[in-house]
C-alpha cells in the first residue's frame, strides 16, 4: 500500500522530464537558427567575392579591348540576376620597354593596378587587387629577344597577363 507521502510523485518527476526536455528543444532550435545566420552571411561574403571577381574580369576586357590611354579609370555593375554590384578603378602604373619578346617583335607592355571591390546584401564586401599587363606593338621599344634562355616568357602583340591578384582588407 502507497503511504500519503508517495502520492503524487510520478506527476512532479514528469513535469521536471517535461520541462527538461522543453529546455533542450529550445536550445536546439537556437542553436538551429544561429548556424543559419552563420551560413547565411558566408552566402553573402561568397557573393561579394564573386561580384568582385566579376569586376575584376570587366577590368581585364577593358583592358584587353582599349588603348591604354583610353581605359576608363572608374567601372561599375550588376552582376546578371544578382542584387550584387562591383565597383572597379584601374590605374596605369607605367611601361616596361625591355620585354623578352619572339624574335622581330617591338612590343612593351602597359601595367595596370585593378582594385575590384565587390557588395553583397547585408553589407557584405570584398576587395581584390590586381597588376595587370597588356602587351602592345611600339616601333621605339628595343627588341629584346628572348631565346634561348627563357624561350616560355617570349612575348607577342597583344598578349594580357595578371601578373598578381590579393584579396586586400577593407578600408
């Protein structure tokens, strides 16, 4: 026979499993939602990156496609079917005139500095620098040919080299 005192027990030990088991739910949920949060701005840096990296490959076309006096210092976009949107300035750091280049050529190669910066939704942003070098036929450069001592950086018209790409902090 149960005594008074007995009465009861099995009703309080399944309200403290009970609440127990609550607690544990809810923090499972929160902790749920945090790592959405968590990937869902990794999303968004992967898409500032690539807005940027987009920006970066709209320089080198401008590049590639303008003479260099002509290549705008300043470009800016959407990338297609994205809110996101890239801001490029591109700056002509000079010439080099004594490139190694295929016998009978006269080229020199205008260098460039490309900074990319690219947005993404909850201000997300990534910044890329580049040097960029765009070789190009001039009748004053000195031939400087270049076999056979480094025969694979012989250089012709019209050749466009990254020479270095950095991801660089944000200002």
């Amino acid at each position: 026979m149960k005594s008074f005192r007995d009465r009861g027990a099995a009703l309080a030990v399944g309200l403290v499993l009970l609440a127990l088991v609550t607690l544990l739910g809810l923090a499972g949920a929160s902790t749920a939602h945090v790592e959405r949060l968590l990937a869902q701005n990794e999303l968004f840096r992967e898409n500032a990156s690539a807005a940027a990296s987009a920006g970066m490959e709209v320089a080198m076309r401008e590049i590639e496609n303008s003479d260099p006096a002509a290549v705008p210092a300043h470009l800016e976009g959407l990338v297609p079917g994205t809110d996101n949107r890239f801001e490029v300035s591109i700056r002509i750091a000079g010439y080099e005139t004594s490139l190694p280049q295929a016998p009978g050529e006269r080229v020199i190669g205008a260098h460039f500095d490309v900074f990319s910066t690219g947005y993404s939704a909850r201000r997300a942003v990534d910044r890329q620098r580049a040097t960029v070098m765009r070789v190009m036929h001039d009748v004053t450069a000195t031939p400087l040919d270049c076999e056979p001592v480094v025969a694979r950086h012989c250089h012709a018209d019209g050749e466009t080299e990254r020479l270095s790409w950095q991801r660089v902090p944000v200002e």
